[in-house]
C-alpha cells in the first residue's frame, strides 16, 4: 500500500509539472496569438496617432483617403489651399503675402475656379467695340494716389460675397460699377446699390445664373431690362436652389424706361424702382486713359486672369507667383474673373524704386484680401487687369436729374 501510494503521489507530481509548463508555454504564446486574433489591432491603419478599421475613410484638404490593405489611398486632387504655396510666397520677397483662408479649405482648384469666379471669356462683340477716352484734357494732372470713395463718399458701393455662386460677372457690373456710376452722374440722388441676385435669377439666358456669364449680357439686361436695389432684391441663402427663379416684372413706358410690376422679394423695402443704364462702351487699355477714366467718369470693370494663387492674397500688391510643385502642370490654369477698379496708387519698394499699383474690388467677402479688396500691379497688364476694361452711363430721363 506504501509503495502503491508513493506510485500515485509521484504521477500526480508529473502530471502537475506537466500541465504547470504546458500553461506557462500557453501564457508565452496567448499574448501573440490573441494580438492575431484582434483584427481591430492587428488589421486597419494609424494617422497621427489614432488607430482607424479597415475601410475607414478621411478627409484631408480637398482629397479623401480610405483605409485599405493596412495602407491609406488618398484622391490626388490639386487642392485650392496649398498650405506649400502659401509658404512659398510669404518667404518670398515678392510684394504680397498669403493667407489660409477657411471658406476655401476643402475645395479642389477646380471646385475654385468653378464657384468662385463665373465669367466666361470676352466674346468677339466685346472684344470688337470700340474704345473711348475720357474727356480730361490730356494736359490733366493725375495724383499718385486716387480711390473713388474718397471723391465721391457715400456714392460707391463695397464688395460683396458671391459664396459658391459662380457669377463675377453679375456682382461686377450690378453692385459694381452700374450702381456707382448712377450715383455719381445723379450727384448723389440715387446710392441704392444694385441687385446682383436680381440679374442672376432674371437674366438667365446661356447659362447664365450662377453657372457663369458673360458681361456683354449683364450690361444688356441693364440697359433693357433694369434692375432693383439689393435691399429689394437681396441675396438667397442657397444660391444654388432651383427654386431661384425670377422673382421681378417690369414693363417699358414705351420711351425706354421700365417700371416694376411686381412688389420687392423683400417684403420690409417697399421701393422697387428700376435702375438702367446706357449702353457699356471699351475704356481704353492704355494705364493712363483707364486712370483718367475713373477720376472722372467713376469705377470700371475689368476682365482679369485668375492663377492658383490669387484665391490666398491676403495683403499686399499682387504679382502671379509661378507654383514651385513638382507636378507644375496641374497647377498652370486660370480661369476669367470679373472685378471692379477704384483707384490706383503708389509704393516704395525696399530698394526705393516705385510700385504701381490698381485698387480693385473683388466678390469673395470683406474677410478676403484688404477687407474685399485687393492691389495688383499697374502699368504691366497683369494677369490681364488692363486688357479689356468696360464702363456705362446711368439712364436717367430729365425727369430723373437733379
């Protein structure tokens, strides 16, 4: 019974020594294997410190990437903010400086070129009218600094935003340079500002609206048609709703002027009168006529060349900066823009040598550039700033002249 009994203790004590190094090679393998096991750890990707699943999708700028194969796949959209870019000019010493600006942030260049501008190239009736020079005595002289505001205060008007709504050419002429020149030529008794959403919504032949247009029709429609104040006919929150229809009648006198119909969008502006004006004409491109243009006759409008970097001016005068990206070609486009010139001016640069310079008003806001406006180069063409500059008369019958 003794030896029987040392017999089982002694198989008890092996198998217990048995099953005690088989747990402890388990203990040694578990961890690894349960690591496998966890797809959650194991599998999916990591950026910037946080774990993503497999098929986890992310934003970053303009372009989405996906979680895929333990690897991210990103879109290679060239985006509207190039933070590079941005860089670039501002260690540059090339006479402006840039800015990130967040209403772009997210959008690709096409996306910009596509919402942000809208004003389809010159067409050959524009490009065929005839220029006129201004009637200041060639003897004039013209001050180193002019903006029109200080002349005639309380009669030019301030940018406005155009948001994602592709129609330069509508806030250009309406709340640009036809609401201005109205009121300069009335001396003052009419300052409304015009509607740009009117035109927008009722002059929607050939694509217009906020897909672009072209200039040439807006100032038809002004001319023909006419258009409300912008407290009459204020801007839609959605510009882009299909229900934006045209929301203003009108009918002729049958001596070419036209009253409204129909009572104002905006229910609290009971005065809907239209405003036309006369028929647009070419001021030239020469930089000296174009100046004397606006001393005395008001604001104009020009047609300019928008690059990449134009949508990140934040101060300064502009001067197109040539991307320094590998793949360049992605980034050698532009697109038509329409803007209104005020003024112009002058600055000594750091050698002493003096910088011409336009001062211009553009439709993305008074958060871009110098509150809504910027300065560009004056006397070079500069993105095309002084090829093709348009102005108008106010329409105003002898009934309407102070």
């Amino acid at each position: 019974m003794c030896a029987g009994y040392k017999i089982l203790i002694l198989a008890y004590l092996t198998t217990e020594i048995w099953m005690e190094r088989q747990y402890l090679s388990q203990r040694e393998v578990d961890p690894g294997a349960e690591f496998t096991r966890n797809h959650t750890i194991s599998e999916g990707c990591h950026r910037d410190g946080q774990h993503y699943e497999e098929g986890s999708v992310i934003k970053e700028n303009c372009n989405s990437c996906t979680c895929s194969g333990q690897q991210w796949k990103c879109s290679q959209h060239v985006c509207l903010v190039q933070p590079g870019l941005i860089e670039h000019v501002n260690k540059g010493d090339y006479g402006w400086t840039a800015q990130n600006y967040s209403q772009f942030w997210g959008m690709t260049l096409e996306e910009g070129f596509k919402y942000r501008l809208g004003t389809l190239p010159p067409s050959p009736l524009l490009l065929s009218m005839n220029e006129v020079t201004a009637s200041l005595t060639k003897t004039t002289d013209l001050p180193e600094f002019f903006i029109a505001s200080y002349k005639w205060p309380g009669w030019t008007h301030g940018p406005l935003d155009q948001k994602n709504c592709a129609a330069s050419w509508a806030f250009s002429t309406a709340t640009g340079v036809a609401a201005d020149r109205i009121a300069i030529q009335s001396q003052g008794r009419y300052t409304a500002n015009l509607s740009p959403q009117n035109l927008i919504s009722c002059c929607a032949k050939k694509r217009h609206g906020c897909n672009s247009g072209s200039v040439d029709r807006a100032w038809w429609y002004l001319r023909k048609r006419g258009l409300v104040s912008h407290a009459c006919y204020p801007l839609f929150k959605d510009q882009n709703a299909t229900n934006n229809g045209c929301a203003m009648a009108s009918r002729s006198d049958g001596r070419g002027k036209r009253h409204a119909t129909t009572p104002c969008p905006n229910s609290i502006e009971k005065s809907n009168r239209i405003y036309q004006c006369s028929p647009p004409y070419r001021v030239s491109s020469n930089e000296t006529e174009i100046m004397r243009e606006i001393m005395q006759n008001g604001p104009v409008q020009a047609i300019m060349q928008v690059h990449e970097d134009f949508f990140n001016y934040k101060t300064g005068i502009y001067r197109h900066i040539t991307s320094t990206n590998e793949d360049s070609e992605k980034y050698r486009k532009f697109r038509t823009h329409a803007v209104k010139l005020t003024g112009w001016g002058t600055l000594r640069g750091a050698q002493g040598q003096k910088e011409k310079f336009w001062i211009a008003a553009n439709s993305w806001g008074k958060s871009w550039g110098e509150n809504g406006y910027f300065r560009i180069l004056r006397g070079v063409n500069e993105s095309d700033i002084e090829k093709l500059i348009i102005a108008a008369w106010g329409q105003l019958t002898s009934a309407d002249e102070p």
